[in-house]
C-alpha cells in the first residue's frame, strides 16, 4: 500500500501562497481548499483583503475590490 501521507506546508507559506493567488485574480472554489488553506482564506477575509462570492451556485474565494459609487 502506497504511503499516502503529505508532509505539512508551513503555515506562513501557505498562506502566502493563498494570498498570492487571490490577489493574482484566481477564484478559489471553497470545497476544494484543504483545511490550512481554509484558514488562510479565513485570515485574508477578516482582513478585508478577500470575500466569499457565489457563482453557479458554488462559494468562491475572491479578492475584494474597493468600490466607489457616484450619484
């Protein structure tokens, strides 16, 4: 039986890596973050930096673009 054990990625890293990739313009489908990703992503929203968008009935992780409305 193959081992099917991962080394775990630091925590700073990741989230490093997460941040990147939400400023970078991805849209990170939340079902398939693992649970260090997850946190990060819970960082970077309580942060401000990011937000939970729905699309095709699926949450995504986005980056959170400041909006200014002019009337």
């Amino acid at each position: 039986m193959p081992n099917s054990q991962r080394t775990r990625e630091d925590p700073a890293t990741t989230f490093k890596r997460v941040r990147k990739r939400v400023a970078g313009g991805s849209r990170l489908l939340l079902d398939s973050l693992t649970a260090d990703e997850l946190a990060a992503a819970q960082k970077l929203i309580f942060a401000g930096e990011a937000e939970i968008v729905s699309a095709a009935c699926k949450p995504f992780l986005v980056a959170k673009l400041d909006r200014i409305i002019i009337s």
